[in-house]
C-alpha cells in the first residue's frame, strides 16, 4: 500500500483531523506499515463468502411503540456548555 | 468464599454495610495514591448506596466500573480527555443491574483511551502492576484488574473489544471472563467497536464471577443484540490451539497445567485453525478501527465533554477540538479507520475483513464441534516493562493481541486463569456455551 502525505491530508479532512507536521511524518511511516501488514488479507479467497458484520447473526428485536418517560430537556442539556433557551447552540454553518 | 459469606450476612443484616464501605474506600484511596486504578472514586454514591442497602444477590459487595460504562452523576470519559467533565444522566444497563441486586458503586476504573490499547498506557491515568510499579497492568481494562488483585472484597466490571478483559487479568493474576457478544446488553457502554464490545467480569474466585455474570446479562429493551440461548451439553474435551509462539517461562506453565487437567481425566488433543492464526489480526484491527473510526465522530465539542467558545464554521469548530483532545493513538485510529471505508478503498479493506471474519468464525465452528473448549496461553509475553513498552512501534504494540482477537472477533466467550501472577491460559467455548468456561475453571 503506497501511502503520501497527500492521500493522508485527505483522509485526516474526511475524519475532521487537523495533523501537525510532525504528526504527519510519523503517521506516513506508521500507517504504512500498518496497511502493509493488514494487506496480507488479499491472499484470502473470499470469493461467494458474505460480510460477517457481526460475530452472530441476530434478528430484528423490535418492542411495542408505547410512550414512556425519557430524558427532561434540562437532563439533555446537562452535559452542554453552549446551549440557548432550552436548545443545543452550535458553531455557524454557514 | 470470602464474598459468598459476606454477601449472605448481609442479607441477614449481620453486617454493617456502611462501616465496611468506609473501610473499602480508605483502602481503595490509598491504593489509588500509589497504583492510579481509579479515575473517579466514588465515595458519595457508594456511601448512599450502603447507607439504603438492598438485600439482593449482590448485597453490599463493593463493585468497579470501567471507566467506559455510564455510572449516572459520576465522570464517566472512557480514558479520554475529550470526554473530560461528562457526567452521564442514565445509568448503563449492567450498573442498574447491580444497584437493583444491592452492589455498591466504588467508582471508575482507568484504562486506556477508548479501550485503544493492550497496555493501558495510552491515557493520562497509567495503572501500575500490582506486582512490580515499574511494570504494566495490561490493558485495556487495566485498572480493573489491578484492584481486583488488591482487594479481596470486590469485583470489577471491565469490557473487552479485542482481549481487553483477559489481557490485564493475565498481567495481574486475576480471573478475566468475556462473555458472548450480546449476552450482556452495551446500553451506556461508551463504544469502541459496536460489533466487537463485549461487557464482562473480574474477580479472583470462579464462583464469584460466574454470580456477577448472572446479575448483568439478559435481555435489554435498549439494546437490539442482547440475546441468549439455552446452553449445549456434552463431555469436556480441551482442543489446544497450535502455532503459537510465547515466552518459554508461559510455555512451561502453560503445559503444565495442561498436564494436570489430564490427570483429572480430561481429554486434550491439539488443534490448527490456520486461518485465524495467519489473519485475525489484520482482520480485527481493520474492523475495529473502522468501526471506532465512526464511532468516535460524535467527539466534536458539541453536547457533551471538552466544549469551547463557539468561533469559527462547524468543520473548523470540530476540528479543533478533536485534533486538540484526542491523543495521538486515538488519532492514529480513526486515521486507519476512515481510510479503510473511503471510496475506493472500502472494498479492499473494510468489506474484505468482514469475510475474512465469517471464514474465521466459521473456522472456529468446525473446532467446536469437535472440541467444547479450546485453549492456548492469554498472552505471549509476561508484563512489560513501561520502558520496554515505549519502544514498541504501533504495529509492535497490535501484535501482542495476537492470541486474543480471534475470539474477540467471533464474538465467542473466553476467560483468562491465572497461572501465576504474571500470566493465564485461555479457555474459549462456542457461542452461549459460557457454562463450558465456568465448568472447566472450576476444576482449577
């Protein structure tokens, strides 16, 4: 797997990571060799093979669509620094 | 017997329950000063609780909680600072469990950030081995099993998404049991890997880790994978997983034990599982970290945890605060992670991971059905030393899960004895067959 600093600047956006130079020098060389290793998986048939995305195969558990008592608003907010008149406030979109 | 008999006394009232937390927290202090096992201590809820204990299966016995499951009004960060004053308004399922049994809430145990780690030392609050301060705890539960070695009158909470409960319980010569994925409901787990996270118990007697493990597992009306099945039965026989490689002090521990559970009359024969050996690794960690990748992007300084001014547009907001909080192993997580499910590249790592994960459980499946319990030592290696581990390269450090990411990553249960202070042999039984792990550790 050939890894740049370009592909690595464009994977850090998507993740909303702002690396420092040091930070990306490292992570090139480290990464690296990581994805070279993961790599060994190509040598797996796994032609007709499905996707495990979890270890069992579970089925849909779905409960009756009562209303029950959930968090208060105050409850919600409790955690948050900048909120407004009951609401979250966040950074400007636009 | 210690916790058995102290539990049925107080359920007899002939116990103060409050003088012995009291007792339970001084000491908890004091080897928090030295051994840093607690992020949070806490005391207030622990005093409430045995001041209204309830008679239960769990009556006024002290019980941890890794950091990464909500404990309502009590810092819960996962290890993180990004998470750094969060203070969760629920309770996860596992901790109302406990209260509504008469447990007692002593507080948060450190452990690595997010669970990112086998050492425990990717976080500001590093456990030290109970045995030797200059050495790790194992990770990523670490604190938990550290206390758990200290204390006799307790039992810990821990969580494992790829060894996390049996590695620091080898490191620290305690009992680490993981049950099957879905067994025990994740609702208020702080998430690393939602189809790898598994909640499970420390202790340092069988019994009484197989009793805590009945108090917290069972359906959750919040939880979509919590499932349980009635258990297989059959003779014991131990399959020994071949191929792997660890330190002849583990080895001859390892096959000597062996040796007396033959003499017990146990069959034992050995195994291959070829595929697991070459590629769970690599398999486990693509998953996790793209799993972790995702989950981990709800950390923006928005509603909870590290908050600051609101300046710049929403992209620089959240970039600031993540590149700001996170630590450079969570960094470096999410960075494989989103690469590994971005276009063009989904398919070749992402995708092709999860079937190599169905072949590997479905390897696991044909050894099951000649053998109920398989078996090979928790760890290759004993405890490092802090030293030692900063030397380590990350792809150094991800292969010291080398022998526990394959249950991990088939969602299978597995417990770690201790065969002595610094190492454990792992037993690991077919889905639901948690009885297979109980059984065999009682022979212990």
């Amino acid at each position: 797997m050939r890894l740049d600093k370009k592909l690595l600047k464009q994977v850090a956006d998507n993740a909303r990571l702002k690396l420092t130079e040091k930070e990306m020098d490292e992570f090139l060389k480290e990464l690296s060799e990581v994805l070279t290793a993961f790599s060994k998986l190509d040598e797996v048939d796994t032609k007709n093979i499905k996707p495990a995305f979890h270890p069992i195969e579970l089925k849909n558990k779905l409960r009756e669509d009562n209303v029950k008592k959930c968090l208060t608003q105050n409850q919600a907010l409790s955690n948050s620094k900048n909120n407004h008149r009951g609401y979250f406030k966040g950074p400007r979109i636009i | 017997m210690i916790i058995k008999d102290y539990i049925q006394d107080v359920n007899l009232g002939n116990i103060d329950v409050v003088d012995t937390i009291k007792n339970v927290l001084k000491d908890v202090k004091r080897i928090n000063k030295e051994y840093n096992y607690f992020n949070v201590i806490s005391e207030e809820l622990a005093l409430e609780l045995a001041k209204k204990v309830k008679k239960g299966k769990l009556a006024g016995l002290p019980i941890s909680i890794k950091d990464c499951v909500c404990v309502k009004d009590v810092e819960s960060t996962a290890g993180s600072e990004i998470l750094k004053g969060y203070k969760p308004v629920f309770n996860a399922n596992v901790v109302q469990r406990i209260i509504d049994e008469g447990g007692i809430i002593i507080g948060k145990t450190s452990q690595d950030e997010f669970g990112f780690g086998s050492f425990s030392v990717n976080t500001k609050n590093v456990p030290l081995n109970p045995f030797d301060k200059t050495k790790s705890c194992g990770g990523s539960s670490g604190g938990a099993a550290g206390i758990t070695q200290k204390i006799d009158l307790h039992l810990a909470i821990a969580e494992s998404t790829g060894g996390s409960i049996v590695a620091p319980a080898a490191f620290c010569g305690v009992i680490g049991f993981c049950p099957t994925y879905g067994q025990v409901s994740r609702y208020g787990l702080i998430d690393y890997a939602n189809s790898l996270d598994k909640i499970g118990v420390m202790g340092k007697d069988i019994e009484d880790v197989e009793l805590l493990f009945n108090v917290i597992k069972g359906d959750d009306v919040h939880e979509s994978t919590t499932d349980s099945k009635d258990f297989e039965s059959g003779p014991l026989k131990i399959g020994i997983i071949k191929g792997w490689k660890v330190d002849s002090k583990i080895e001859k521990l390892f096959w000597d034990k062996i040796e007396e559970l033959k003499q017990q009359g146990i069959k034992v024969e050995e195994v291959e599982l070829p595929l697991n050996e070459k590629y769970a690794l690599s398999t486990y960690y693509l998953i996790a970290m793209a799993e972790s990748s995702t989950n981990l992007a709800k950390y923006c300084g928005l509603r909870y945890g590290q908050q600051e001014k609101l300046e710049d547009n929403f992209n620089e907001y959240f970039t600031k605060i993540r590149s700001k909080y996170f630590s450079k192993e969570s960094k470096r997580r999410i960075m494989i992670g989103t690469f590994a499910r971005m276009a063009g590249y989904r398919d070749a790592y992402y995708l092709k991971a999860l079937k190599v994960r169905k072949m590997l459980i479905e390897e696991y499946k044909k050894a099951f059905k000649k053998y109920p319990v398989l078996a090979c030592p928790t760890m290759p290696i004993l405890p490092p030393k802090f030293s030692e581990i900063k030397k380590l390269t990350p792809l150094e450090n991800y292969m010291m899960d080398q022998l526990t990411v394959g249950p991990n990553l088939a969602g299978l249960p597995h417990i770690s004895l201790p065969l002595d202070k610094y190492t454990g042999i792992m037993f690991i039984a077919n889905h639901f067959n948690e009885n297979k792990l109980f059984e065999i550790s009682k022979k212990w």
